[in-house]
C-alpha cells in the first residue's frame, strides 16, 4: 500500500513539463546511439593494415545501410541516388572499379539502369570484398547475364599495382595499359592512408590515368574537409574526426583546390561538383 501511494506522489509530482523533458532527452540519446555510436562502432571492427582500414563480412555486411543510409545524408550531405545517376552516366563498356565495397552501385547500375558494362575489372587490398561483390554481381537475372567479371587484389598507392594476375578465373590475365573505357575511385580517397592531403594520394591518380583509354571517363566522390558544409555541420565535423582518429579515414588535410589541381594534372574536361561535404567528380579524357 504504501509503495502504491508513494508511485502516485511521485506521478502527481511528475509534472507536464518534466515528462517533455524526459521525451526529449531520450530522442536525443536514441539520436546518439543511431548516428554516432552505432556507425562509429561497427567501424571500430575493421582491421587496420599497413594498407589501411580492412573492413570484415561482418561490417561488409551492414556497409550500404550505415554508410549510404544514415551517414551519407545526414553527416555528409548526399543522397545515395546522386551517385548511383554518377554511375549510370559514367559506366563504359569495359570498367575498372577502384575499392568497390560491397558493390552497391555496380549492382544498381546494372539492375536499375540502362547501361552499356559488359566487362568489369575489380580492384581492391581486401579479397572479402572483392568475393563478395562478385557475387552480387553473378545473382541471376542481372540486366547484362553475360558480365564477365575479373578480381585484381592489390594496393593502389604501389608503383606498379596492375602488375598482379587475376585471381578470379581466367587465370594469368593481367590489366593492360590504357584498358578501360570507364575507371571509378567512389569514396576511396577518404580512405587512402596518406596523412599528407591529395597531393600525397597522387599516385592512384597516376595509376588510374596508365590504365584509362585516350577518351575514358573518371569518376567518383570524396569527402573534403575545407569545405563550408562541415562548419555548419557538427554531426558531420564530429563523425569526420572521430574517423580520423581511429584511423577510418585519412582525410583531414585533403582539400577541394587540391582535388581539382589534381584532377587537372592528370586528365581533361574535368568536373568536379560540390553535394554538402562531397567532391563528386568526373573527367572526360587524359
Ligand atoms: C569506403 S569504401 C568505398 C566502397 C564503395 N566504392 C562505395 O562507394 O561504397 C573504400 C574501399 O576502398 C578500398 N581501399 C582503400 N584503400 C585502398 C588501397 N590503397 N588500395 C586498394 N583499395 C583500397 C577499401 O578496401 C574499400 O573497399
């Protein structure tokens, strides 16, 4: 009884205003837990090798939620669907994808719009991932059964990294020279682990113009952290720096002018488009 009575003391001195308090405060925890701590968490589980942070099945397995679901648009500032238009408008016939991920786009691409691939090239340090999308992109009913598609595992920073064999089947196929119709580094460049800005991430640029035809297209997208976007953004600016200290991205001196002085150094036509704290690029040519 008089546990009864002291419950209804404390509901009657439980006032209009506390209870908006208490709803506000736990709307902004379930925030936290969602935005911050869930997505920074799940990172916490990749691997970090002398090549960079190595993202496990199990992280590969919630990657295109967290990443293009939650931390896209609401720490970046970009809708997924303005990178999958980026792929369909960009995607040749023979395509070169630079740390594809889970392949999410590639996979969009292919199934939702009309594009012309029939031969892609993979390329990653991590195998998990190359596997994994490889298989995405074998699902049946894909738009282009006929895709032919070959796995490359190495670093894009070394001197030479095209020099390693296939290894998916065939065997002893190599990348050529001046290969592809279409090369794509989509968020890679964040993640490259040079400290040092775009111009000590020179070398993907120069990799990528060896393997590109005359007239091939490169595109894709990175987080810059000069910009605007991210003053006005403290979710973005937290997460940002949270993931340079634990060593997720490698970002914090790349710079858009860098970008774009890059870009021009080593291809033509170059557009380069602001989406909130993104650098969405593409350049027609070398
Ligand atoms: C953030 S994920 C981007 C995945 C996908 N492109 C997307 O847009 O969602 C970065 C990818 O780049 C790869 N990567 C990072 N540094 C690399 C390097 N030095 N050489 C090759 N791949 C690298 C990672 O393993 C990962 O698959």
């Amino acid at each position: 009884m008089s546990t009864l009575l002291s419950v209804a003391d404390a509901v009657s001195l439980y006032s209009f205003s506390d209870a908006v308090s208490t709803v506000a405060y736990c709307y902004r925890v379930c925030l936290f837990y969602l935005f911050y701590y869930t997505p920074f968490k799940c990172f916490l589980n990749a691997t970090q090798t002398p090549r960079g942070a190595k993202y496990p099945d199990t992280l590969l397995d919630v990657y295109d939620v967290v990443v293009w679901e939650v931390n896209a648009p609401l720490c970046w500032g970009i809708e997924p669907s303005q990178i999958l238009d980026l792929y369909a408008s960009c995607l040749g016939e023979r395509h070169l994808d630079i740390g594809p991920g889970t392949g999410k786009f590639l996979f969009q691409a292919v199934t939702k719009k009309v594009v012309h691939l029939k031969d892609l090239s993979l390329f990653d340090f991590n195998t998990i991932s190359l596997f994994r999308c490889k298989k995405r992109l074998n699902v049946r009913n894909l738009s282009v059964p006929t895709l032919n598609v070959r796995l490359f595992a190495g670093d894009i920073m070394e001197s030479d990294p095209f020099l390693n064999p296939s290894i998916s089947g065939p065997p002893y196929e190599w990348i050529e020279p001046n290969e592809f119709d279409s090369v794509s580094a989509n968020f890679v460049l964040h993640c490259i682990n040079k400290n040092d800005g775009i111009p000590s991430k020179e070398a993907l640029f120069l990799n990528v113009s060896k393997v590109l035809k005359a007239g091939g297209c490169f595109f894709g997208s990175t987080i810059v952290n000069d910009l605007d976007f991210f003053a006005g953004s403290k979710r973005g600016g937290e997460v940002m720096g949270k993931f340079n200290e634990s060593g997720i991205f490698y970002n914090a001196k790349d710079t858009l002018p860098d970008l774009v002085a890059m870009l021009n150094k080593h291809f033509k036509d170059v557009h380069c488009d602001l989406v909130g704290g993104v650098a969405v690029f593409k350049c027609c040519g070398k």
